[in-house]
C-alpha cells in the first residue's frame, strides 16, 4: 500500500462542520445597536448598569434574535454577562441559529467566558445548533481541548447524538480539525464498516469529498469471531482502484467479499 495509512473504523453519518453556523453581530448590526444591545457590544458597563436600573427588557432580541448576553458573549465582555446574569438575564436562552452562551464560548475557545458562564448556572446539556448538537460536539470537532475538559467536568452529555448522527468522539476522531482526515497521509483510505443506510455513507464521502483520503463503503456480517478468524463477509463499495489497492487488507479478515 506504499505507506498510505487506512483505518478500520464503524462512523455514523458525518457531513458539514455543526460549528459553522454561529452569526456573531456584524460590523453593521454593532453601529446599528441601541440601548442594552450597544452597551454589550462596547462592553460598556456604565451604560449597561443605567439600562439594567431603568427597568428595560433583558431578553430583547436582535435582527438574529439575539439578547445583549448573546452579543456580550461574542465580544466576550465578562463583566456585562455577569451583570446581565445577576439581573435576571436567562443564561440558557437560544438566538436565531439555535446558540447559547455556552456554546458560543466553547465555539470561540473562549475558556474565561465559558468557565463563567457555567458559573452562572449556564447549562452544558442545551441542545443547540441547527443540528441539535452540543457544545461538547461543537468543541471536539474544533479540537479545543480545555473547553472540552471544562464541559466534560460540567457534565455534557457524551454521547448525545445530533441530527447527523455525529457524537462529539466521532467529531474529534473523524472529521474534526485535529481528526484522521486532518492527519491522515493523502491517498489513504477510511474503511466504513458500519451497517448504516445508503444515505448515510454517502453523506460521510460527501463530507470527505476533496480531503484526499478515499472511502470504502463495506458493512460486515461476522462479528468480533469472524474478525478474528478472517471469515466476515463484507459488502464493500468504492471506487474500482482504492477497491483494487486495498483488497489485500479487506482479505485479511474476510472469507468472502462482495
């Protein structure tokens, strides 16, 4: 196989980064915000304390419905979401893509922010995201190592699994920014042994699609014995060469290939 590295593996379906979606408020939206939204933006806790003591609305909503914590939490202004959280600001609230402050700071590697905030009784469970992730999910596929230590000490669901069929292990080990296809020689191959649906492996080469590393598609019949004793049956797919290069491998636990 001339070096090129291939990794036996069972993956759930895996598509496009569920980090991506975050909005933080534009240059634009910031020069536009008034009253309790351009105090969190400037992270100006003078003018947040007048507005906080004038009665006005803690969970007022942006054109992306987010609150001033949301916007503080962007600009990671600690002492304003502290402010807002004392207030009575809800810590757990959602903005237009599904996203808290817990998720924001992980997103953001922000490790002051999101110790903060789960001091603030910020919840590392919320389901959040588009794709009814985690934060935990959103840091492991960053690869942001402290942030997932603090929300694996708070609590985070390990195995939550999101609208994708991505855990936050898949996301580090598979696809994340420190994962195999990151690491992984060009030219190797990831061997997809999981019995999922057709849809399902081929959203995972869609997502490895222009990465260089090439997918087998090869559900097995046979269990840990057959493995053992080199008689499973695999149903394997791919394109004709990287099925021709690494037929060898698949020979090696298999009795019988399809």
């Amino acid at each position: 196989m001339d070096g090129k590295a291939l990794i036996i593996g069972s993956v759930m379906a895996i598509i496009a980064s569920s980090a991506s979606a975050q909005t933080p408020p534009s240059l634009a939206e910031e020069a536009a915000y008034q009253g309790l939204h351009a105090a969190a933006a400037k992270g100006d806790v003078a003018m947040a304390r007048r507005l906080i003591a004038a009665g006005v609305k803690l969970e007022s909503r942006d054109g992306n419905r987010r609150t001033p914590l949301h916007v503080a939490a962007f600009k990671s202004h600690e002492p304003i979401v502290r402010m807002l959280s004392k207030a009575g600001a809800d810590m757990n609230a959602l903005d237009g893509d599904a996203y808290d402050v817990v998720t924001i700071a992980a997103v953001a590697n922000d490790t002051d922010m999101l110790r903060l905030a789960l001091s603030l009784q910020g919840s590392p469970k919320n389901i959040t995201s588009p794709y009814d992730g985690t934060a935990l999910i959103a840091a492991a596929h960053l690869g942001h190592v402290d942030v997932v230590l603090q929300l694996i000490g708070a609590g985070a669901p390990l195995d939550h699994v999101n609208n994708l069929g991505w855990t936050a292990l898949i996301e580090a080990v598979i696809l994340g920014d420190e994962g195999l296809i990151a690491a992984m020689p060009k030219g190797g191959v990831v061997l997809l042994t999981a019995t999922i649906k057709p849809s399902e492996a081929r959203e995972i080469g869609a997502a490895m699609e222009g990465s260089g590393i090439h997918l087998i598609d090869s559900p097995v019949s046979g269990g840990f014995p057959g493995a053992q004793g080199g008689t499973l049956t695999m149903m394997a797919a791919g394109v004709d060469a990287v099925l021709d290069e690494y037929a060898s491998v698949m020979e090696a636990v298999s009795g019988t290939i399809h």
